[in-house]
C-alpha cells in the first residue's frame, strides 16, 4: 500500500521552487511596469518644467527629490529638437531573472520636443 499524503508531500515539494520563482517574477516584472509608468509621468513634468524656463541645475533637483536613482540626458539635436531622456535602475528580487534581462535593469524613458 502506498502513502497518499507522502506522495502529495513529495509532488508540492518538487513544484514549491518553480511556484515561488513564478510569484516573485511577477513581482518585479510589477515593480517594471509600474517604475516606466512613474518615469512617464516624471518625463512630462520634467518638460514641462523646462518649457517654463527652469534650468538643467534645478531639473536635476527635482529629480533627485523624487528618486536618487534617476538619470536625466537632455540632448539637443540639430538645433531643432530636444530629446529629454529619463532612466532609472532596477534591482531584481527574483534569482536568475538578472540572468535574462541583466543586473541591474535600466527602466528608460525618452521624450523629444522641438525647440522654439
């Protein structure tokens, strides 16, 4: 006769590991979606900010209040556009999933204006 419980026991043990990687991959692909969401919304202030005349030295204030771990690139193209670019570092929770998309991730969010 066999052991029924031992047998169930067996079965949750061998499949609790990829369960728990599951759980926390869909954390951080959580924490992804939802720091590019912030990085948008920041990437419209920021702007914003600008097209009302605040200089690169007081972005960058405004940036770092929100987030020590943001980098802000403006970049003038061809004197006609300016590419604002906003990026963020992610730090995975999940072993191995660095493996794939690389430690740490880098969240990026650009935005081009034409320059007046």
């Amino acid at each position: 006769m066999l052991n029924k419980k031992g047998q169930a026991l067996v079965e949750f043990i061998i499949i609790l590991p990829v369960l728990i990687m599951l759980f926390f991959g869909a954390i951080d692909f959580g924490r992804i979606i939802l720091r590019q969401n912030e990085l948008e919304n920041l990437t419209g202030n920021i702007v914003d900010l600008y097209q009302e005349g605040k200089t690169y030295e007081e972005l960058e204030k405004i940036l770092k209040e929100n987030n020590e771990n943001n980098t802000l690139k403006v970049t003038n193209k061809d004197n006609k556009y300016i590419e604002f670019s906003l990026e963020s570092k992610i730090n995975f929770i999940t072993p191995g999933l660095s493996k794939i998309l690389g430690e740490p991730y880098y969240a990026k969010i650009t935005r081009v204006i034409y320059y007046e």
